[in-house]
C-alpha cells in the first residue's frame, strides 16, 4: 500500500493509463478483477469503467431462460458493491452494461467508444483465452488472479 500511496501522491497528467475497463460477467469471483480495478485506478490517477457482460447466447454453467434478467439483477449488486469501493478509494468510476452474443466484440467496442487504455480481466475466465481479446484491441488486457 505505500507504494501505492506515493505513486498516488504524484501521479499528475502523465499516468501511463488514464481509463481502465474492468470486464465482469456475473460470478463471485469476477469481482476480484473490480478490485485490482480500482486499486489500480487509485494508485494512477485514473478512472474506471465497470463493464457487465450479458450473453444473449447460453453459456456452459449459465442459466438458460431467463439469464439476461439474472444478469441485469447481479450486476446491479456488483455495482453497488464496487460504488463502495470506489467512493472509498476517491475513484472516478461509471458502470455500463453489454448485451449480445460476442464478449471479444463487446469489450472492443467498449474501448473504442469509452477510449479506455487498460482492460483488466479476472484470470480464469473464459475471457482470459479469447485469442481475439489480444489483439487488434486498442488498450493493454491485464489478467488478475
């Protein structure tokens, strides 16, 4: 943490990343990801976007009908708890939901509109070995554990 804090302290205008978009899906475990996320976008300066991936296509493990409303209402958790976080850590952070059927797409289209320079991904998920995530993305991925 004070390692952190001083890089908090004078961070300034030439934070190598200045947005980040940490991509959620819904399970526990993907929250980790909201607090690298935030920790991260502390220690730099930056801001965060929450991005809430809802398939509109059946996903093994998933709930079959009715898994965009599921998702719509565990995202809703997920935001209140990382508003939390952020409002804590003093971080500028907006939370958007993406609805279809091509995570690769939604995350990309994401970046290009939000111009997010850092996608943080929670390691193990299915995101994780997307090859088309890698590239020709326009930001950095960042696996967290």
């Amino acid at each position: 943490m004070a390692g952190c804090h001083t890089v908090h302290a004078c961070h300034g205008n030439a934070s190598l990343f200045r947005h980040l978009l940490v991509v959620v899906d819904g399970r526990p475990e993907s929250f980790r990801a909201v607090l690298v996320g935030m920790r991260l976008a502390w220690c730099l300066g930056a801001r965060v976007t929450i991005l809430f991936i809802v398939l509109k296509r059946p996903v093994p493990g998933a709930p079959a009908p009715g898994a965009s409303r599921i998702g719509v209402g565990n995202a809703r958790t997920l935001f209140q708890r990382a508003r939390r976080v952020a409002k804590a850590l003093g971080v500028e952070h907006a939370f958007r939901f993406a609805f279809g059927s091509d995570e690769s797409v939604l995350i990309a289209a994401t970046v290009d509109s939000q111009a997010c320079d850092l996608v943080i991904v929670r390691s193990g998920s299915r995101l994780e070995d997307e090859p088309r995530l890698r590239r020709p993305l326009a930001a950095d991925l960042l696996l967290c554990r």
